[in-house]
C-alpha cells in the first residue's frame, strides 16, 4: 500500500502550532514534523448538528476520498474515533448519534500540554490515555520508545494504538487498564500526563511519580465538560503541588463518566425544604471560572437546562446525597427550590459570590495541593476548597471563605 506524503502538512501543522505560541521548543517541533498522524487517524468522525440540534457522526476514511481525509487529518482538531464505548467509524455507517468516548485530542491541546511538561532527554513518562496512540507516539519521538508508558482503559483502543504505534516505528509500553491506577510495574516516572479529565488526582499517581516529578491533569470536580481546569502539581515528600495552568477541556476518566440524568426531572424535585430568590443568575455558570468554582461547591452535581410547563428549570442534582436545587426564571429575577441535606446552590452562589468580591480572578490564580486525604484549593492564600475525605465520615465540612477585599491576584 502506497502511503500518502503528509511532509508539507505536517511542516503546516508545526508552522502553525508555532506561531499559535503553542510549539515553542526545536524538540518538539521536530516531533510534530516527523510523526504521521494519518497512521493513528485512519477512521475517525466528523460532527455536525442534526434536525433536534444534537450531534450527529459521520466517518471519514481515506478510501471515500484520500485527499479530504488527509486534510481533515491535519487540521488542528479533535477527531471523535469512538462512540458509546465501541462504535468505530470503520464499522459504522451514518449519520448517527452517540456520546464520544475516544478521539485523538487537538494537536495545540496535546502539543501544548507537551510543552508544560517540562521534559528533559532521559526522562520516563506515564501517559493516561491512550487513544489513538499520536500523543504517545510524539512522547516517544522526544524521549524514546523505552521512557514512554502509556495506558489506555479500553483494551481494542489500546490494541489499536500499539499496532499504530508498531508501524510508526514505536514499540512501547502500552498497557490496557485502568489508568486511575497508574502503572506500579515501571514507577516511579518523572512526570505523569493525563488525556483524560479527572475528579481528583488518584493517589497512586502521586506515589507513583519522582519526588521534583510533574504531574499534568486536567481536574474536573463534578465531570462537566467545561469549567476545568489544567493542573499542573510538582511532587514532594508524598503530596504534590501547583496551580492550575489553563482551561482544557477532555472527556472523563471512564469510572467517572456520568450518565445524564433523564426521565421525570420535576419528580426529583418534588420536595424541596427551602424556597427563595436567587442573588445570582443560573447563567454565571456558563462563563469558566463560575462553572470551576460550582463544579468544586458541588462536587459530583449534575447540571442540566430543561423547560417544564413552557418555563426554563435550570436544575442541579446531586444523586449520591439526595439533593437538588431547581432555579425557575421569576420576571427577570430567578427563584431556587432545595432539598436534600446540602444546600447546593447555597454553596455555588456563595463560592461565585466570594470570586466576583475578589475581583474575579483568572482561572490560573487558583493552586492546588493533593495528599493522601485531601484535594485543597486556593487562590492568594486564601483556602476555596478542601474536601478531606474524613467530611462523609461525619467530620468537618469544607471550608469556603474569602476575605473581602483582596489585594490583586497573582498566579
Ligand atoms: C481524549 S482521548 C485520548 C487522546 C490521545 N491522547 C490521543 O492523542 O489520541 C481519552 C482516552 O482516555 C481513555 N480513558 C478514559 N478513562 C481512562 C482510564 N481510567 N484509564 C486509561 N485510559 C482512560 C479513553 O478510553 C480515551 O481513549
């Protein structure tokens, strides 16, 4: 079989990446200009909007048109390569609907998650999420096929990467398993790197990298798939540390990934405890940062836009504990109704509230500390968040205050 030549596209990528600001090192840039990513992107799918306004998938393979799909290829986007689980586009016909749960992540997303790890030649990594195996493969471009270890929680998109990997010229270590446990077999990895998002940093992660290693993940406390934020922690005498670098955006870790809630939305929120008007509009939570700080307010909370009765119900279910808060518009004011044993759009609108009084502060003022018990949260000394596990235990509740009047944030 022929093999298309994607040199000037990939000098084009590279070029582009480059002046993004993305691509800032020679290193890397000589692993975007040698790596195929045709090799991992054989079949993927292309999105576009159905008649109900919801994604539709259609595959793309290099035997309906090589031209196009190599282009496709090569635009600095993320290509869908699995649906539900298992439906792969070599198989698939569509349009069809599904919910993604493999893609090869956008290359300034990869690339530029690359740059913040801060590598240096003879260093080992530990990748979590394998995918198609292109973000392996420039990891193994820069550090070599042994320094890499790579797990993939499906064991057909892990086969799928090694044999891409294999015939790049890549013989690595890709394992098939759960990644939220690291891979003890080569600990510890100077740096760990995850392309999948996560509620908290797992543990073993910290066990399992260097003391001075990097840990870069993008946290994402109640699996929503914006309002997250990428960490980047050092490690040290068993806890690691560091801030949140940038927004990213992945699909969950696959034990975290929630199913949506459907059915009879208003019978969950049937008994409420508390009514009263809102101090905030339910739509702070479609900028960033109000959507982080909710997401760590309500770990676990599910947030979803309905209409019932003609009217829109912005509703917040958090099923674990039973609770829920169900804000209806009320003229241009809003009203919330509560129930369950915590308060949860209290606690949204006063985190939200605490961050407008601070003067709304960038994603990237916010530092993070992991140990064993506890995902701790600040911005400027001043604790947001700290969910010690001991809390369901019956121990004490996380603290969410700030001060005031804040002198400006630095990251
Ligand atoms: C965004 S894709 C990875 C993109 C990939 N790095 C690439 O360049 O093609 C996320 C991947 O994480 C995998 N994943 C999800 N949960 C995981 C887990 N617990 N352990 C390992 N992999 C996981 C998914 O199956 C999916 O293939």
């Amino acid at each position: 079989m022929t093999r298309p030549d994607s040199t000037n596209l990939r000098q084009d990528l590279a070029n582009l990446l480059q002046q993004g600001g993305v691509l800032k090192t020679a290193e890397w840039r000589r692993a975007v200009e040698d790596v195929p990513r045709e090799r991992f992107l054989r079949f993927f799918f292309k999105d576009a909007p159905g008649p109900d306004g919801h994604l539709r998938y259609t595959p793309v393979c290099p035997d309906t048109n090589e031209d196009e799909w190599l282009a496709l290829v090569y635009r600095n986007e993320t290509w869908v390569t699995q649906l539900d689980d298992h439906v792969t586009a070599d198989t698939a016909e569509g349009p069809l609907p599904g919910f993604p749960t493999s893609s090869s992540t956008m290359p300034a997303t990869v690339v530029g998650m690359n740059e913040a790890l801060d590598v240096e030649d003879g260093m080992t990594v530990l990748e979590i999420g394998t995918g198609t195996g292109y973000s392996t493969a420039l990891l193994c471009h820069r550090l070599g096929e042994d320094n890499v270890t790579s797990v993939e929680v499906d064991p057909e998109v892990a086969r799928r990467a090694d044999d891409a990997l294999e015939a790049t010229g890549y013989s690595t270590w890709t394992v098939a398993g759960d990644g939220l446990l690291g891979h003890p077999r080569r600990a510890p990895y100077d740096r760990t790197i995850a392309t999948c998002a996560l509620r908290r940093i797992p543990y073993a992660w910290v066990r399992q990298t260097k003391p001075g290693g990097i840990i870069l993940a993008t946290l994402s406390p109640s699996s929503w798939s914006y309002g997250t934020g990428l960490a980047k922690l050092t490690v040290k005498d068993g806890t690691a540390e560091g801030r949140i670098i940038g927004r990213t955006s992945f699909m969950p870790a696959r034990a975290e990934a929630v199913v949506p809630l459907s059915g009879d939305l208003a019978a969950r929120a049937a008994y409420a405890d508390t009514e009263r008007k809102t101090r905030l509009s339910p739509d702070v939570l479609n900028d960033w940062m109000p959507a982080f700080l909710a997401q760590l307010a309500a770990p676990g909370a599910q947030l979803i836009h309905a209409v019932s009765d003609s009217r829109e119900v912005v509703y917040l279910f958090d099923t674990e504990r039973e609770a829920f808060a169900a804000l209806t518009a009320d003229g241009d004011q809003w009203r919330v109704r509560q129930g369950g044993p915590v308060a949860i759009w209290d606690a949204i609108e006063e985190a939200v509230t605490a961050w407008q009084k601070a003067g709304e502060p960038d994603i990237t003022a916010v530092r993070v500390a992991v140990t064993r018990n506890a995902h701790t949260y600040w911005i400027d000394g001043k604790q947001i968040s700290n969910d010690r596990r001991s809390k369901w235990l019956g121990g004490k509740e996380p603290t969410l205050h700030w001060e005031h009047s804040h002198p400006p944030l630095t990251a």
